[in-house]
C-alpha cells in the first residue's frame, strides 16, 4: 500500500539504538532462539504491520505475519511473531510495539470517523491533513490509509491550494486571476481554494477552480452552500474542514461535500497490544 524505503526503516531501528543495548550487554543476555508475539488488547483496526516487518528483517528476525494492516482486530488476537536470536528480539520489541498502538490507534479513530460519515453520505471520502507530527507525517498518512481514510495533500509538492495567507501576499489579484494564474503556470495540478465565506466559494467555483476547501462552516451552511455550488459546477469537488469529529461526522457528510477534512485523527489514543517472548 505504501512503500517505506531502507532508510526510513534503519531511522526507526537508530532510533531506538543510537549505540547498542546497554541492558542487553549489561545482564550478558545470551543470544538464544526464541520469539516474539504481539497480541491486540481491544478491539480496533490494525497498522503497523508492513513497517514492522521490514524493521524486523532488517535486523535479521524471520516476520511471521497472522494478521494484516487493516484488519479488525478482537482482544486476544495475535498479529504478528517474530523469530530469531534474543538480542534482536530486544531491538525489535519496543519499538515494534509503538509502530503497533500508535498507528493502531489513528487507524481505528478513522475507521470509527468513516463509518460515522457514512451514515449520512455514503460516498462521503475522510482525508487526513498534512498537519500531522513533525517527522511522523509518512507513518501517520498510512495509518490514515489503514484505517479506510485518504490522504488529503501529503505535502506542498502535490496539489496547488491556496489559502489567505498566500492571498495576503498578492493583494491586487482576485479569485478569477489566481485561479487562471496557477492554471496556467501547472495545467496538470488540481487547483483548489480554501474559501472564506459562501460569496469566496462560489467565486471560486464561477472562476473554474477543480475544488473548494470550505473551512468552519457549520452542516447546516454546507447544507445551503453546497447545491448553489453544484448548480455552478457539477464536478466541483467540495472539503469541508474544521470541526470535524465522529459525532458530528455524519452531519458534515450529509450536507453533500465530497471530502471531510480532519487532522483530529492524528491525536488518537494509542492502541493496546501485548508482547510476549519464549525461548524455543
């Protein structure tokens, strides 16, 4: 689904081993066969697995894989055993479970916002912002994916979107000229506007921008908004941010916007998985 390259996986071991395991070196650990189990605690949606894989093989462990990124999880379900010395078992162990209960945890809450949309739009797409923890955005955006979500814009390289601080700089351009202006300088980039206020969006729309960002409207001003906006444009694809949570999730999405945009999904509470280590 998401491809992690040797570098990201060796920053995450690095992470954890800037040097060695002192308690490993320090109690004379042999380095027996043995291994590892993760076991899910609740219920919830899997990720964390591909990542985990790629660490554990990195590090010399042989990956049994028994259940797969975005899966549902029961509690006692095992997900994943890894096999091999005890030394890399060690290296694996915590930082394999923080890969787990972390991206566990973003990948259940957009699971939950998804399934809350839906019951007022079926069609309705959940997109997770770049606004995500710095130096985590990569592992975040695929939880987001596990989970059933989508990525919103996962950096300033993808799709053009201007918002008012970018507006505040070219003060004598409205919205028809920046429009015209960023297609004409990228004909192959979506364009989409963040609008602030209705008359902003359906200037917009009459301008020819590929999208709407319609930023702390309330449902019932989507729900007026929206219409005029498909009557301008039928293939106008329209966000609406702010605000956004499961329990007003289903409200926003039966309003008629395409995309829900959201960062909450990032400040989940972590998941909770178990390990356990044998020898064989």
């Amino acid at each position: 689904m998401m491809y992690f390259s040797q570098a990201e996986i060796d920053q995450l071991i690095l992470e954890d081993v800037p040097l060695h395991d002192e308690t490993t070196r320090a109690l004379g650990l042999p380095d027996a066969p043995g291994s590892l189990t993760y076991t899910a605690r609740q219920h919830g949606v899997l990720a964390g697995i591909a990542p985990l894989q790629r660490l554990a093989q990195a590090l010399g462990l042989r990956a049994e894989p028994l259940a797969a990124d975005g899966d549902l999880l029961a509690p006692g379900q095992a997900v994943l055993r890894l096999h091999g010395g005890a030394h890399a078992l060690h290296l694996a162990w915590k930082q394999g479970m923080n890969l787990l209960e972390y991206l566990g945890g973003i990948a259940s809450a957009t699971r939950q916002m998804v399934d809350a949309a839906r019951a007022g739009n079926p069609r309705v797409q959940v997109a997770g912002t770049r606004k995500a923890h710095p130096g985590a955005r990569k592992l975040q955006h695929y939880a987001v994916l596990c989970g059933g979500g989508m990525v919103h814009r996962a950096g300033l390289s993808e799709t053009i979107l201007v918002f008012a601080q970018h507006r505040a700089f070219l003060p004598g351009l409205d919205v028809e000229q920046l429009v015209a202006r960023a297609k004409a300088h990228s004909p192959e980039k979506f364009v989409l506007i963040e609008a602030e206020d209705a008359q902003d969006a359906l200037a917009a729309a009459r301008a020819g921008a590929d999208g709407v960002q319609l930023d702390k409207m309330s449902p019932q001003e989507l729900a007026e908004l929206v219409p005029q906006l498909r009557a301008m444009q039928p293939r106008l694809v329209i966000n609406a941010a702010g605000g956004i949570r499961p329990d007003s999730a289903a409200q926003f999405a039966a309003s008629g916007v395409d995309v829900l945009v959201t960062s909450s999904l990032y400040n989940a509470r972590a998941a909770d998985f178990g390990a356990v280590m044998r020898v064989d």
